[in-house]
C-alpha cells in the first residue's frame, strides 16, 4: 500500500498533503524532530524522533521506511536522493520532483550553494513560498499518486 512520508520541520503544505491523501485514501506520515501540532485523523500519524544527539535522525527515519511506490515530501536533497535510491518517489515543497537522472546535478549544487554562501557571496536563500508553488506542488502530488499507484497497486 503506499505511503506518503513528509518530512514535517518547515514543511508549508501539510495540511494540502492531508487534503489530497484524504482523498484517495492513502496514510500519511508526518516526521520531525519535535512535536508539531497536526490534525489528528486515523488516516495520518506524526512520528517524533530523538533528535537531541542527531539533527537528521528525522531524515534517517524516514529513509529507513520509505519503499519502492511510497511518497516522500521533503526540500532536504541528501534525502530526496537516499529516498529515491530505496525506489519511493521523492517530491519537493513546490512541486518539483527529485529524480534519478536529475538527483546528482541537485546536490552539487547544493554544495556549490553552500561554499558560496560560507565565502559569504551568496546571502540570500529561496524566495518566499507563494500561491502559484502550492497550487504546483498540489498538481504534482496529484499526478505522482496516480503514477504510483499503477506501480504499487492499493491492497485490499
């Protein structure tokens, strides 16, 4: 069955998340290193991790149970690229979808972003979250659903 893991620290589109898993009828696992408020609902579960010795053991968590077919949501791309190598479909917070072919290019440049901005020629970060990256990142999810459920058929 697939499962949909968001990796809930600073995520904005969590309760869009629920909204469409709802709607097909898929679980969804909200994963931090602390507590967050999410809307209790049998369909979803938040997993709090011990992050006191590890920043990533949310990461970790979520690496360690995302399967060939699942869903993870997550703008974390050393993440993105261990979840795509277990076979789950990796999607980012505006509706960009991590893949094989195109993971590498993201995390050299990740590591190019962050040599800039410790030589301090970068100062900036992303822009700010708007309504046209929700209503991407929703389009996406939608789409992605659709394409893993002829992978990995619901069970009965």
């Amino acid at each position: 069955m697939i499962q949909i893991y968001v990796d809930a620290d600073g995520c904005p589109v969590k309760q869009e998340v629920c909204k469409v898993a709802k709607r097909y009828g898929i679980a969804v696992t909200f994963v931090a290193n602390t507590p967050m408020p999410i809307r209790h609902d049998d369909a979803h579960r938040m997993v709090v991790v011990d992050g006191s010795h590890k920043l990533d053991a949310a990461d970790d968590w979520i690496a360690e149970h995302a399967e060939p077919g699942d869903i993870v949501i997550t703008a974390d791309i050393p993440l993105a690229a261990r979840c795509l190598a277990r076979g789950a479909a990796v999607l980012d917070l505006r509706g960009g979808a991590f893949t094989e072919e195109g993971i590498g290019h993201a995390l050299a440049g990740r590591e190019l972003m962050s040599h800039l901005r410790a030589m301090d020629a970068v100062t900036g970060g992303p822009a700010p979250f708007a309504p046209r990256d929700r209503s991407k990142f929703l389009q996406r999810l939608d789409e992605t659903i659709h394409a893993q459920r002829k992978k990995k058929p619901q069970e009965s």
